[in-house]
C-alpha cells in the first residue's frame, strides 16, 4: 500500500462507519465494509451467523485462515466473481459467530486494517 492513497466514505444515513463503509484507493472503489446484520453478503452471509451455517450456505467453499489480533478467530473467504480479482471475506471470532465481512478487489479486500 505504500505510496497510495486510501481513504474511507460512508452514507449520511450511517452513524457508525464501522457499520457500512465504502473503500477508496487512488480515487478508486476497491471494496465495501460490513459490520452490521442490517445487510447481507452476495450469496446471503450476515453479522451473527455461525461458521456452520455460513460453510452450508456456500456449499464449503469458504476457505479459513487464522485472525491476526482475535485468538481463536479466524477469516473465511471465497472468490466472488468471474469478471475480476473479487473476494468475500467473513471475519468470525473465537465462539465461530461472524462480526464483519467485506467484499472487494484483491489485493485491497486482504487488507485487514483497512487503510492503515
């Protein structure tokens, strides 16, 4: 990421960012953020689903991969489309209840500190 710019917008309408917000990268739209079960993931994914119920959803085609700050948690991710380098991501914690996804452009949607 060194060397660009990147930055966040959100909607008027959301009062935690954390909740909805859109990534831009070099004047960009590379990926979008969720932390909220007030909207689904394409496939049908939400904020408080288990990892059981997300691995029947997509046909267990999510693959796992270690959280690197929550200690037993852990990212789950799938390719997300066929016209570019798009993932879905799931973050999930250590009790395997999803608290966020995001879906984007690879490399941007790996970055798990957003824009820092």
């Amino acid at each position: 990421m060194e060397g660009t710019t990147c930055h966040y917008l959100w909607p008027k309408w959301i009062t935690r960012p954390a909740d909805f917000a859109f990534m831009m990268e070099d004047g960009r739209f590379v990926r979008y953020d969720v932390g909220t079960d007030k909207e689904t993931a394409p496939g049908g994914g939400k904020v408080g689903m288990s990892v059981e119920e997300l691995q029947k959803l997509y046909g267990g085609a999510l693959k796992g991969a270690p959280d690197k700050y929550t200690q037993g948690g852990q990212y789950l991710s799938m390719d997300a489309g066929d016209v570019a380098p798009t993932r879905l991501v799931f973050e999930v914690d250590a009790a395997d209840n999803v608290t966020s996804w995001r879906v984007g452009l690879s490399p941007q949607v790996e970055y798990v500190e957003g824009c820092s």
